[in-house]
C-alpha cells in the first residue's frame, strides 16, 4: 500500500543519531575487546535494558546469541557482534499482516492514545499520498475532542485534502460512513480516518474502535486494509502497554513509531517487535511532512550498531 514511501535511509539514520551516541555505541563499544567472557554478558544485558529493550526481550536475545556463539564456537568479539546484530534483524522482521487493496479506495483506520503524534502521523501520510498524485479524505471521528477536529481541517488544509468532519460529540461512525461514500463518489485514492485517544474509560474507548471499524466494513468488508497503530518512541516501555490493549481491541496490522528523533532509547523498537508481533511500519523522523520513512530492519540495526 505504500510503496511510494521509499529510499529515506538518511532520515532513519538521523533519528536513531541519539540512540546510537547514548547506548548502543556503548553495545558496540563491548566487542573491541580481545575476548569474550562473561562479564560480556552481563554488561550488554544492562546496556539492552537501560536502551529501553526491556527484560523479556533482552533474555531472549541474548540467550540466542550466546547459544549461536558456543554452537559456532565463535571466539571473536567482531563475530559475536555480527550474530547479535543479525538476530536483532531477524527479530524486527515480520510479515505484513495488511489487506492488499484490490480495488480503487484504500481506507486506513489509525489509532493511539492522544499526544502519540497520531493526528501529525495522518497528515504524513496523506502529505506522501498527494505527492504521489493520489486524492486522499482525512475522516475526523475523534468526536470527543472540538480540538482534534480542528487539528485535522489545520492538517488538510497544510496538504491540501478534504476533511470529513461532523460537530463535536457526533457519532464517529456516522463520520467515517460519510468520508467513503465521499471518497467513492469522487474517486479518491485513499482515506485516513482519525481516531479518538482518550474516554471516559479504556473500555469506552476500545468498543468505539471496534464499532468505528464495523461501520467502515458494512461499507466494504475488505475495509480498512490497513490499522495503524501510533506510539511515541519516548513512552517507552509505557507505551508497549498501549499497544498491548490497543491490539486487543482491532486487528492492528503495523505500528508508526513517532518521536524516535527525539529519545535516545530506540531499543523500545525491538521490545516491540518481539512482544507484540506486529510490524512497525514507519517512524517518525521529525517535524516536518516530509519525516516520515519506512521502517527496514537492516537499515535500522545498521544506523545503531555502525
């Protein structure tokens, strides 16, 4: 679905700039050494967990490490470095779980507590969509907040979309069946709908996500082909427990991590990727429209382990 968003290895190795200075130069810093021994050991798994990896995720990477070196009786640290950035890859690497949008529209429902940078996200997203030539509707069915609405009509009019909105407290639903008819109607390429953050409850919250997604599949039951979740990189571990209650909630099918410029504990990506399952599919590089890249493991083990 988004193959337009390409070739930005210098904008991710440029977020990660602070994560590498601070920690994972220090994880690179431990193989200079003549000789592995334990104390190794016990250093990166410090080194992981202050990255932000987290204990579950930090024990199981380095158990693969330390098994792949006594298999191999690897004996230099320049090896041992090599397998645990080649696990680190394989650990980011997960399938997509997307619906291939098979005809014109292809809807994307995004999620995230507020502040995550999802609303910014959207506007990313439908900024790279209109550079790509294609026609985008923003779907404001964060009803809950008059301010969220006017953030995205702020948004569109930056990029240039068309925002389908209702009056503060309207039915989300209501909002998002509105925005694909529109979109059929005009043979647009893509609509994003935006989501609300916060209820009363977590509860409350969780059943509008899943009626909000029932609302767009009686449109069409391959609707929406792709749920976005939105975290930011500097909740940390916090945020790993967003995720976990936002996944039960919908299908999500890839996480946009924001705000990855601006912490120096990018290990949340691998806490992620090895406690949810869920692909991430795109960080947040900074500020602008234009920073926004795709995630690629390779890329992002070499721009921390370099």
């Amino acid at each position: 679905m988004f193959n337009f968003l390409k070739g930005k290895r210098a904008k991710t190795e440029q977020a990660l700039k602070r994560s590498k200075d601070t920690w994972f130069s220090k994880i690179t810093g431990l193989f200079d050494r003549p000789t592995i021994a334990e104390e190794l050991w016990e250093e990166l798994e410090e080194l992981l967990i202050a990255a932000d990896v987290g204990v579950d995720t930090t024990a199981r990477l380095i158990q693969q490490v330390r098994s792949r070196a006594e298999k191999d009786k690897l004996s230099d640290p320049d090896k041992v470095r090599d397998v645990l950035k080649e696990n680190m890859a394989t650990m980011l690497h997960i399938e997509d779980g997307a619906v291939e949008a098979t005809g014109q529209l292809e809807v994307i429902l995004t999620v995230g507590v507020n502040g995550s940078g999802k609303t910014t996200t959207i506007a990313k997203l439908a900024y790279a969509f209109k550079k790509d030539g294609k026609e985008v509707i923003l779907a404001a069915a964060d009803t809950f907040r008059a301010a969220a609405i006017e953030q995205l009509r702020w948004w569109g009019k930056e990029v240039g979309a068309e925002v389908v909105a209702h009056q503060p407290g309207a039915d989300p639903g209501a909002v998002v069946f509105d925005a694909l008819q529109a979109a059929r109607h005009r043979g647009v390429s893509a609509v994003i709908i935006d989501t609300a953050g916060r209820l009363h409850t977590k509860f409350n919250l969780m059943e509008e996500l899943k009626k909000v997604k029932r609302v767009a599949q009686r449109v069409d039951a391959a609707f929406p082909q792709e749920t976005l979740l939105v975290i930011d990189a500097s909740t940390g571990q916090n945020g790993l427990s967003q995720a976990k209650h936002f996944t039960e909630a919908v299908d999500v099918s890839g996480i946009v991590l924001t705000k990855l410029d601006g912490t120096s504990k990018g290990g949340i990506v691998l806490a992620i990727c090895d406690q949810l399952n869920i692909p991430v599919k795109f960080i947040g590089t900074g500020e602008k429209l234009d920073d926004l890249a795709p995630f690629e493991p390779q890329v992002f083990v070499e721009a921390i382990m370099s």
